[in-house]
C-alpha cells in the first residue's frame, strides 16, 4: 500500500483480506476473531496514514 490509498480503502481491503466485512470489523462484536484483526488493520492505517487513536476509533466506532 502506498501513501495515496485512503483510510476507508484500508478498511475495506483488510476487511476483504481477512474474509469479514467492514460492518464486522466497525460493528460492536468483542470475539477475538474480529479483535485481532480490528487491531491489525487499526494498526495499518496508523502507520500509513499517520491517524491518531481517537480518530481511528471513530472510524471504528469506538472510543479510545
């Protein structure tokens, strides 16, 4: 991935990437199935993307 892809396009090919959709990943599920990769692609757009926490929480809905 390069510095022009969006935060939503991460979202979603990671979502793609790990077989869940977007709504798994955004939604309010605690399984550890869809935590670790909420985590890994929360992660990915932190470093490509330069978002703080805060902000990635609200793409996921969640407040950190």
């Amino acid at each position: 991935m390069n510095k022009s892809h969006t935060a939503k396009s991460i979202l979603e090919n990671g979502a793609k990437f790990f077989e869940v959709t977007v709504e798994d990943i955004t939604g309010d599920k605690r399984h550890q199935f869809i935590s670790i990769k909420r985590m890994v692609i929360a992660a990915t757009i932190r470093n490509i993307k330069g978002f703080s926490y805060p902000r990635i929480g609200k793409m996921f809905n969640r407040d950190h």
